[in-house]
C-alpha cells in the first residue's frame, strides 16, 4: 500500500508545475498547479486519461467545445482527442494516466506552454 497527497506542499510558482504524485500498477497519478490565466497548450495522448479538478476552476477545451469545471469536477477522455486547459482561478488538477503512457509527455506539454 501507497499513501500519498494531492494536498501537501502547494508552490504556485510563475509557470505550471507538475507532479508525480503515486504510480500504481495501472496508473500514474499527477498533480498539475495552474495559477489564474495560465494555459496548458492544445495537446493529445494515445491513451485515456482523466482529469479532475481538486481546487480552483479551469476551462478545458475539447472537441471544439469549452468545458467550465470547478472544484470536484472530473471528465474521461479518450486517447487521441486534442484538448487544452486554462485556469480560471489557481487550480491543483488531478491528470490519471494510463501506465503505458509516459509522464515526459505531460512534462513536454507544460514546458512549451510555459514559454
């Protein structure tokens, strides 16, 4: 058994941070930290992933549609559907991802939109 928190050691710094924060046998649970206005890039996996907002409010852009989700909010989506976010308010998301998929992605996908 692994315990672990999505709420310990919160630093909002000047650009999106990530977070490993436990990796199971079937996933890799990370913690993303937006502050208000910032805006993760469109980007896209192979594989399904799920996102859930533990604090904070973001836009989350899919489909051609924009999704408002606020604290407690959580979405499924399948792989290879391009999708962005932008945080309303500074936000601590929850990004579940399949264990076959590399959590370097996610770090490319902040560092571009960190620029």
């Amino acid at each position: 058994m692994e315990i672990a928190s999505f709420s310990e050691a919160l630093h909002f710094g000047d650009k999106i941070s990530t977070k490993v924060i436990l990796e199971s046998p079937f996933s890799k649970e990370i913690r993303i930290l937006l502050n208000e206005g910032q805006v993760m890039k469109e980007h896209q996996t192979k594989f399904p992933i799920v996102v859930q907002v533990l604090e904070g409010e973001i836009d989350f852009g899919a489909q051609g549609e924009v999704h408002n989700f606020k604290s407690g909010s959580i979405v499924a989506l399948e792989g290879n559907i391009p999708h962005d976010l932008t945080a309303i308010k500074d936000s601590v998301v929850r990004l579940s991802l399949s264990k076959l998929d590399q959590v370097e992605r996610v770090e490319n996908v902040v560092k571009e939109s960190n620029k």
